[in-house]
C-alpha cells in the first residue's frame, strides 16, 4: 500500500497505516486468543468427561463385584436347598417303599427328581438369557413348567404316587 502511494507520489500517513497494521494484528492475535480458549475449554470438558467415566467405571466395577457375591450366596444358597429336597425325595421314596414294595415312590427316586428340579432351575434362569436357548454352556429345554411355583410343581407330579402309598394302592 506505501509503495503504491509512493509511485504515485501521494503522501503515506504512516501513523494511520501503523494503526491499522496494529489493528490487524490485534484481530489476529484476539483470534488466536479464542482459539486458544476454545481448545482448553474443550480439553477441559474431556478431562471432566474422562474424571467422570473414570468414577462411573470405579463404581461400576465395585457395583459389579458386590452382584457377584450376592449371586454367589444366593448359589450357595440354592444348592444346600435342593441337596435337601434331593435328599426329602430319596427319604419319602424310601418310606413308600417300605409302605409298598412292590409299587413305592419311584417318581422321587434321583433320576426323576433331578430332571424336575434341573427343568425348575431352567426355568428360573431362563430370563437370565432373553430368548437364547443358551447362557454360557447351559441349554435350556423347551419343557415349560405347568407353574412358576416349585412346590405346586412339586405337588402336581408326585403327589398321586404319596397318595397311592398311603391309600395302599397297588396299582401305582
């Protein structure tokens, strides 16, 4: 711009054009400035972003852990359970074999009771897996149960051999 006024012999305002040069990189650096500010607001958003998954992922994990326990008790739990209704059932089986030994209780004999309660706890873990047929390496038979209540279940399926027993029926 001086070098053209120069060739054309007009006289430069050199305070004038160091005004605007002074604004220009004034805008400029103002630019840079919000750059600036733009990128260590958004690198402050991500490390509050990453503090917070962080926390999430810390609660989560111990969240995770306390479920795993508790399903563990609750395992544990269940198994001393059915050892006891296996363990009901070979003792009632017993009974109605000494009541009846030609026709006892053979439907709560191991075998048959195992497959009720493995259907009964099929059942139960069922949701477990949504619509799959698997969970991990158990399947899931398509048998459904005749009710969701274990010992109504229970009763529907042997109650007529106890029955049959105590009448002294010989025809069970």
């Amino acid at each position: 711009m001086a070098g053209v006024a120069m060739l054309e012999g007009r006289d430069i305002d050199h305070m004038a054009m160091s005004a605007i040069e002074a604004e220009i990189t004034s805008i400029h650096a103002a630019g840079g400035e919000i750059a600036r500010r733009e990128r260590e607001a958004a690198a402050t958003a991500e490390r509050t972003r990453i503090a917070s998954l962080e926390d999430k992922l810390k609660r989560l994990n111990s969240e995770r852990y306390e479920a795993a326990t508790k399903a563990q008790e609750a395992a544990e739990q269940l198994c001393e359970h059915i050892k006891l209704w296996r363990s009901m059932n070979a003792d009632c089986a017993r009974v109605a074999r000494s009541l009846n030994p030609k026709n006892g209780a053979g439907i709560l004999d191991n075998p048959d009771t195992e497959i009720r309660i493995s259907r009964m706890l099929a059942h139960a873990l069922k949701p477990v897996s949504g619509l799959r047929r698997r969970f991990g390496l158990i399947s899931f038979p398509e048998a459904p149960l005749a009710s969701g209540d274990w010992a109504e279940t229970e009763k529907k399926i042997t109650e007529a051999a106890i029955l049959a027993v105590l009448k002294g029926d010989d025809a069970w």
